[in-house]
C-alpha cells in the first residue's frame, strides 16, 4: 500500500460522493465491512452506516445537496504494510435545498477524517475499510437555517450538527 493509492482512494470517494454517484460505483474502492461514521468531540460514535446498504441510506440522505465540493487542506499517511491509516482536514462546500423548497442556501464546513484502507488479499486492489468523521463545524455564515417547523424534525444529520458535534477545536 502506498499514500498515492491511499490519498486516491480518499479523493476517488468524496467525488463519488459529490457527485451522488450510485452506490455500486464505489464497490470497487470499499471492502465488504466498511462503514462510514461520525464521533463527537469526546470521540463518542454519534452517527454509524454500515456496508452497502448503510453507504446507500448515507447518499439518499445527501439529496438535499447539490452542487457539492471536498477541498482536502491536508493528509497524513500512516503505512503498516497492506493496511494504511490516514487522516485528512477539508473543506465541503454545497448549496442545500429541501424538496420543494423555493429557496437554496449555500452551506461550508470544515471537516476532519481518519480513513482506514487496506490491500484486498483476493484482488491486490486498495480498498476502504472504515471512514470516521472526527470533526465537522459549519464557517460562519454558511451554517444551515434553523429548523422552520418544530424543533423535533428530524433532519439530515449534517443539518444538524449542533445535536452530535460541539464547536471545540478540529480533531
């Protein structure tokens, strides 16, 4: 495993996801457990998708975003032989419009990720194994609105941040 194949991996994920990519496009860069999470500050797991299916209910979940951007702002490489540990800092730009919204907004939040990859014993190839979202804080000013209706909606967990991350320091 090198960091150019783990950084690719990375890159090749955000523009699946940007681009609302169907699912069975990113079988060929995550192994069959993967999963995508997101920890608190306290590194508490506050949101889990697991497998295909837990990927697919993460971008049906992305609809409301269009227009998506990840800027990576750094990458560390950790290599342990077939495996590999990274983390990365970026920047995700998107423009947010509920279904049947007359409106959009324009949404920017830095990020934080550790991305676990592996070399598949079977095909050789580098693959994503789990993607753990360590830190997630709208810029000022391109945070969402407030929730209209009641405060019990429940949204997009990207829409509300505030209920599983807190605003201390990137992670």
């Amino acid at each position: 495993m090198t960091e150019a194949e783990v950084r690719d991996l990375i890159l090749t994920f955000w523009r699946l996801n940007a681009e609302k990519a169907p699912v069975s496009d990113f079988v060929p860069i995550i192994d069959d457990d993967f999963a995508l999470v997101a920890v608190n500050a306290n590194g508490e797991e506050v949101v889990r998708f697991d497998g295909l299916r837990g990927l697919e209910e993460h971008q049906a979940g992305k609809e409301v975003y269009f227009d998506q951007r990840f800027t990576l702002r750094s990458f560390v490489c950790e290599l342990q032989g077939d495996q590999a540990i990274a983390k990365t800092t970026g920047l995700w730009e998107c423009t947010h419009r509920e279904p049947g919204g007359g409106t959009s907004e324009t949404l920017k939040a830095d990020l934080a990720h550790t991305w676990h990859a592996r070399r598949s014993p079977e095909t050789g190839r580098p693959l994503l194994s789990l993607h753990v979202c360590t830190y997630f804080q709208y810029l000022p000013g391109f945070e969402p609105a407030q929730a209209r209706d009641d405060a019990s909606t429940d949204r997009e967990f990207h829409l509300d941040f505030d209920r599983h991350w807190t605003t201390t320091g990137a992670g």
